[in-house]
C-alpha cells in the first residue's frame, strides 16, 4: 500500500508525471463536488456560512501527497528533499523543475 507520507525511496519521471496529473484530476473533482453542493444548499434557501479558508481545506491531503512525491522524486535526481523550496525560489525554481519533471533517473546498485 503506498503511503501518501512516506519521504524514503525513489520516485520515478513517469511515477512523478501520473501522481501530478492525478492529484490535480482528483482536486478538480473534490472541488466541484463541493461547490456543487454548496451552490444546491444555497440554492434550496439553506442559511449557510462558510469560512474564505473553508474550502482550502479539502486540498489539504493532496497537497501534502504531491510534496512527499516531489521529495521521493528529488531523491531519485539525487538531491536532497529540501530543494523543494526552491521551488519558491525565482530562477531556483527553474533548477528544481527540470529535476522535478525531466531529469531521467540513477541507476544506483546497493
């Protein structure tokens, strides 16, 4: 079972690309589940309040998901997991990003 915390390991270009396109998949869909329920209860006349961080919330899981990924995949380039925040970072983003979506993997015997 993959561990959506777990920071030790490798992850691979192609690994990387799916978990990318998936997370941003499934946040689209959580988000407008949620704001297709919230439209139908505000619809239906329901007093509702709802906090500006409220939805922020949701994206909570896989956002946390897609860094431990960055982390495993920054490993598989061979650099330390606190390079992403370079990714923050202007012209170290740019670094960071070739590791993150491009750069192939080592092939490195134990």
């Amino acid at each position: 079972m993959l561990n959506i915390v777990d920071v030790n390991g490798r992850s691979s270009v192609s690994a990387f690309w799916v978990g990318l396109t998936g997370s941003c998949i499934f946040m689209d869909i959580i988000m407008y589940m949620a704001i297709a329920v919230v439209s139908l209860i505000v619809h239906l006349g329901i007093s509702l309040y709802i906090p500006h961080w409220g939805f922020m919330i949701i994206l909570i899981w896989p956002a946390i998901a897609m860094i431990t990924l960055g982390i495993r995949r920054l490993h598989d380039s061979l650099l330390s997991g606190l390079w992403m925040i370079g990714l923050f970072i202007p012209y170290i983003n740019i670094f960071v990003s070739y590791h993150l979506l491009f750069k192939k993997s080592w092939h490195i015997d134990n």
